[in-house]
C-alpha cells in the first residue's frame, strides 16, 4: 500500500503543465496523432461543454437529468446505511444533488476532478446548501488510483455523464476495477452511460448546427497554443465527428488540411495535409454489453435505469 501511495503521491503532484506538456508531445508524435479528451476542459473548454449541455441535438445531458430523480428516489430506498459519496470527474456537483435530497444517511462528499480551481468553489457553494454533509474537494486525475480521507461509512461512488464513455472498453473495465479498490468492499457506484442507437441521432449529437462541437473540440487547440507557447495553424483544422458502428462509439479527430509544421517546446511536430488528431471517443453500451462489463471488473449489477426511448442508461453497482 505504501508503494501505491508513494506511486500515487507523484503521479498526481506533477504540475499540470509539465503533464500536459508531456502528454501533448507524445500525443502529437503517435500514430494516429491522438490527445486526451480530459484536455478539452481549460476555462473556455467547459464552457463550451455547457452550451453543449443546452444543445436541442445533445441528448445525453437531458435524457440523464430527467432520469436522476427516479433514480435518487430508489435508491433513497435500496440504501438505507450511512453513506461516504465520492463523485469521480465532479465538475458542476449539479447532478449529485437529488441524491442529496433523497438519500438521508449521506455523511460525507468527496468530489474528485482535475481542475481544483473550479471544483473548490463549486464546493465551497454546494456546502453552504448542504451543512449536514462534510465535504472535501479532491482536486486529482481519476482515471488513475486516489487516495481518500479515511471514512467509517460505507463509500457509494457517483460517475455520471457517461464519462466512462470516453474510455474504450478495456479502460473502462481497469477504471471500474481500481474504483470498485478505491471505494472498498460494501461500496455501491451509481453511474451513467449512453446507449446505442440511431446512428443518425448520434451523429447530429456530436455535429450540431450551431457549431459548438466544432468550437469545443478546436479548442484544445487553443490551450495547446496558449499554455504551450505554440503556433498551430487553427483555422487549417477541420472538425470530424462520425459513428463508428464496429468499435460502437462517437469519434472526434481535427483533421489538418494543410501541410505543416510546427514546434513545440524545441520538438518538431509535422502534420500532412489530411492527417487527424484523434480527440475523443465516446463509447455506447446497450444495456446488456454494460452489464457483462460491469461483472467482469468484479461489480454486480443491482438495478437498471432506462430513459425514455432508451436515450440513456444509470445503473446501480454493488461490488461482488
Ligand atoms: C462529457 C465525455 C460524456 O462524450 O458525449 C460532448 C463530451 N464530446 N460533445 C461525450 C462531449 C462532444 C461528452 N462526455
């Protein structure tokens, strides 16, 4: 356990910007040139996210939020202990909030996201709602092992969003392995995942008329630019997103139409006319597929939450 903690003590202290800077040229010198989607969200990125959020094409937002409360209230009676709740990736803390409401023995909250700024303060307001429940902002990269204030209550993690969507099926299987380590034996984990469907409603969900896919995923870009101190001919990338029906799942690349080059740090990066940054995924299950996931990282399914037309799926978890 020392060593992990040791392990852990170093992965998450680097500073962001060595980390970013290092992700970004490995990143930008693989084949096919990739970079992490959890890079999409500097100041202006989770802007743009938000607007998304309110998009009449972006249905997953919606169709989750409508569900919640229905979930909260069963699970308000399924789980009837004292209650640690640890939200992975929290952001906003908006959607853990009928859980709040519903679910009475909730002692503790420990929101976990990479941008501590935001978080601290979304925390900061969200205590001054909720005096009952001690809170502590976790400012940490959760795809990888967190260390968490020690807790007598049962841990019941939350990972809305279908952000496990942006890992590919493998991750998705090792993230929900180290959480089912993280959260301890009796944990539940509430998460929420995008269904397949039309692939026509999926495209248009990640190709909205106003552009503002567009505008999100160019942004890396942006970061990449300013926090990089690069040169990267923005207005030469072009936003792609398609349905790959054979991986099942949503991938964005910014496909260079220029040749060109440009320096980052002191390292040479060249993109040819056509070639693609890969930028994200975003992984669909059907109920069935998430299920034998779930088992296969050591989680029993204990309930299931479809939204109408089944846009949406939230699932209960109980570790085996
Ligand atoms: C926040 C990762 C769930 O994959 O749908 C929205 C991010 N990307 N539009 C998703 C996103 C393009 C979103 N997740």
């Amino acid at each position: 356990a020392l060593a992990n903690e040791a392990s852990v003590a170093t992965t998450q202290k680097a500073p962001c910007d060595a980390r970013f800077l290092a992700d970004v040229l490995k990143g930008l010198s693989s084949q096919p040139k990739s970079l992490s989607p959890k890079y999409f969200y500097d100041e202006n990125g989770s802007r743009y996210f938000d607007e998304i959020c309110q998009l009449q094409e972006y249905y997953p937002y919606k169709a989750e939020l409508a569900l919640l409360p229905r979930v909260a209230s069963d699970v308000a009676a399924l789980l009837t202990d004292d209650y640690s709740v640890v939200e992975f990736g929290a952001g906003s803390l908006q959607k853990i909030q009928p859980f709040f409401n519903a679910l009475k023995g909730i002692k503790s909250f420990y929101p976990i996201d990479i941008s501590g700024d935001y978080l601290r303060a979304t925390t900061k307001k969200l205590q001054a709602q909720y005096p009952h429940i001690a809170m502590q902002a976790i400012e940490a990269d959760f795809t990888l092992p967190v260390e968490l204030p020690l807790t007598r209550a049962r841990r019941l993690g939350f990972f809305p969003g279908s952000t496990i969507g942006n890992f590919t099926p493998q991750q998705a299987k090792n993230f929900l392995s180290n959480a089912r380590a993280t959260l301890g034996d009796g944990a539940h984990l509430i998460i929420g995942v995008d269904t397949k469907k039309s692939p026509d409603i999926l495209h248009r969900a990640y190709n909205d008329k106003k552009g503002v896919t567009k505008r999100f995923n160019l942004n890396v870009l942006s970061r990449i630019n300013r926090e990089l101190q690069c040169d990267l001919n923005i207005s030469d990338f072009e936003h792609y997103a398609f349905y790959n029906p054979v991986e099942g799942c949503i991938e964005m690349h910014l496909v260079s139409q220029s040749h060109q080059k440009v320096s980052i740090a002191g390292t040479a990066i060249t993109f040819n006319s056509g070639e693609t940054i890969h930028t994200e995924s975003s992984y669909k299950y059907t109920p069935q597929e998430f299920m034998q996931l779930a088992q296969s990282a050591g989680w029993l399914v204990e309930r299931t939450w479809l939204a109408d037309d089944a846009m949406f799926s939230t699932y209960l978890l109980k570790v085996a």
